[in-house]
C-alpha cells in the first residue's frame, strides 16, 4: 500500500488530496471541474503546480519551496489522457519504443514485441496512428504505456470500460487510479474510489459502502441521491431504538440516532429506488402525496412527487400502478440515512 499527497494552489482551485493506494484499482469520481485530470496531470509531472508538494509514498515528487521537481519521465507513472496520445509522426512499433528507451536494446525489442502481442496489435505494428481504429489506438496507447514497466498507472476517463480495465488487470498488477463521471463504472470496476469535489476529497472508501453510507449531504448528492430533507429531532427513544424526525411538510419514524440531542437539526437521505409506491396507506411512513411528474427510464421509471420527493419504479410495477387514483409514498425506516 503506497500513499499519495498533493497539495497545489492556483486562482481558480486549490486542491489538496492525500490518499492511499492499494495494488487494485481506486476511481477518482466527481463533476466537471471537480480536479480530477488535474489531479492526474500533475501526479504525473506533465503540469507543474504554482505552488504546493507532491508526494508519493513518501518521495518528494515536488515541492516549490525547495525547489524540488522530478520531471514526468523519471517518476515511473503510466498516464493515458483523454485524448489520443500516439504520437502521430511515428509507427506503433516507433511509439513503444520511444517509450522504452531506457532499457537497452535487445531488452527495448523485447519488451516492444512481447507488448504488442499481449495487447494483440502486432499486425499494426508498422502502421501510423491515423491508419488504426479507435480500438487500436486505445490498445496501443495501452501497450505504450506499459512497455516501460510504470509503478503506477493514470487514466484520465479516455473512453475506459468495465471490460477494458479488466483487460489492464490481467495485463498487470500495477495500481491503477483512473478518473471517471461515470458512477457505474466506479462499482463494476474499483476496489476503492474517492469523491472529489472542488479539489478536495469528500470520501473515500469501497464504492458500495459509500453508495450505502455518504459522509455527509454534499457526498449523498455527489452519489445521486435525490430525496435529501433537513429536519429536526422531535423524539429521541434509546430504548425502544426509535426517533422522530418533523419535516417541513411531514414526520418520519427513524431508528434511534445516536450522538444527537432532541431539537438537533439533521439531514435525511433516502434513494429512490428504496421508496415504496402504494395506492392506500399501509401504514407509519407512508404519505399520500400528489405525483408531479413522470420520467421513463431505460429500465425504471421515476417518479417525483410533491415536496420533491423521487421514487423509482420498474416498468413492471409503473404499468401495475399508473392508474392509481390516489398516491401514497412509504419510506422504510431501515433505508433512512441520517446525515
């Protein structure tokens, strides 16, 4: 397990992240303009800070005060970026050697053919980069970056799938941290995955025990959860594990939250797909409210409802409910999260 610190300050982010890396893949997830090529770029090497350090597993990468900087080819990281990245003038036999220069070179042959079979691309080994397809391109930027044998690798979200890292894995067993939008991916591939939001880590952790249990309301967001409430403790029951929590428009029986007081104000977190949809009360928790909005999915359907609340059904359940007269929203004290 190595550790990586990056601090770096500019006029319009400053980001400051230390985190683990295991020998898996670890996702760094979040919006546009959250950090996260930037955060790879300048692991990397390829973009020097204003001002900060940058530390892998305890090696000062850079440090502005010092003086220190340890230039992209001499810190041993495998970067693959958005965009196309072979170099156009060269053959993909010419990239892969060009990135294997430091090895001498019966070694440097060696390792340019024995990657170019294991990525399958040896029959395009003297064509250009404008003469593959976009495949080919990927497998062979791959192949360049791992021709010189990187103790780390950085991908930038450059068209990267569930499929493709498993293709990385069994090609190598070096950590990965790839940057990515797509939350999907996050659960289907990574080990670990990191929240990133304004240049600063909101969480960390498996991406299903995040999902599960955000830190906190800009986290929950951050992972899509839509039904986000601020309330207030009305009672507080340790012994029968209950609370109650007053909203704005209606109560909810919560169990017993610890560390709280009654009056303290609290968020609540709940995902759609754990709301349930009735045509009659069933019971506590369960609101009639009136449906706003409908929105077909590929595979579900979401609806919203006043006081925006969001539920989501599968096409099977909306086709048996989409007459209901009246509409009734439960929400299962166990699917609560208190924030």
């Amino acid at each position: 397990m190595t550790n990586f610190r990056l601090m770096k300050k500019a006029p319009c982010i400053a980001l400051e992240v230390d985190f683990p890396v295991g020998p898996g893949i670890t996702a760094i997830y979040g919006p546009a303009g959250a950090g996260k090529s930037l955060l790879l770029q300048l692991a990397a090497g390829l973009l020097p800070p204003d001002s900060g350090r940058v530390l892998f597993d305890d090696a000062i990468l850079y440090d502005g005060k010092a003086g220190v900087h340890v230039p992209a080819c001499r810190r041993g990281f495998g970067y693959l970026p958005q965009s196309d990245s072979l170099f156009p003038h060269l053959t993909l036999a010419e990239n892969l050697r060009f990135a294997a220069q430091r090895f001498p070179r019966l070694e440097r042959h060696r390792r340019v053919a024995d990657w170019l079979e294991r990525c399958q691309i040896s029959a395009c080994a003297e064509m250009y980069p404008r003469q593959l397809s976009a495949r080919q391109k990927l497998a062979g930027a791959l192949a360049r970056m791992l021709v010189g044998d990187p103790k780390l690798l950085l991908l930038d979200d450059c068209g990267l799938s569930e499929g493709l890292l498993q293709e990385i894995r069994a090609l190598t067993p070096v950590p990965v941290l790839f940057a990515t939008r797509d939350l999907e991916l996050c659960c289907a591939a990574a080990s670990q995955m990191l929240l990133l939001d304004s240049g600063r880590i909101l969480q960390a952790g498996a991406p299903r025990a995040i999902l599960d249990r955000p830190a906190g309301i800009d986290a929950a967001r951050l992972v899509g959860i839509p039904n986000l409430f601020e309330g207030r403790l009305a009672s507080l029951d340790p012994f029968r594990n209950s609370s109650l929590i007053e909203f704005e428009h209606f109560s909810l029986s919560a169990a017993y939250v610890p560390a709280h007081f009654k009056g303290d104000r609290v968020w609540v977190a709940i995902r759609a797909g754990d709301l349930k949809v009735h045509a009659s009360s069933v019971g506590a928790n369960c609101l009639s409210v009136p449906l706003v909005r409908t929105s077909f999915r590929t595979q579900s359907v979401r609806l919203e409802f006043a006081y925006q609340i969001f539920a989501d059904l599968t096409l099977g359940e909306y086709a048996g409910q989409k007459d209901n007269k009246d509409w009734y929203v439960e929400f299962p004290p166990a699917a609560l999260q208190i924030l």
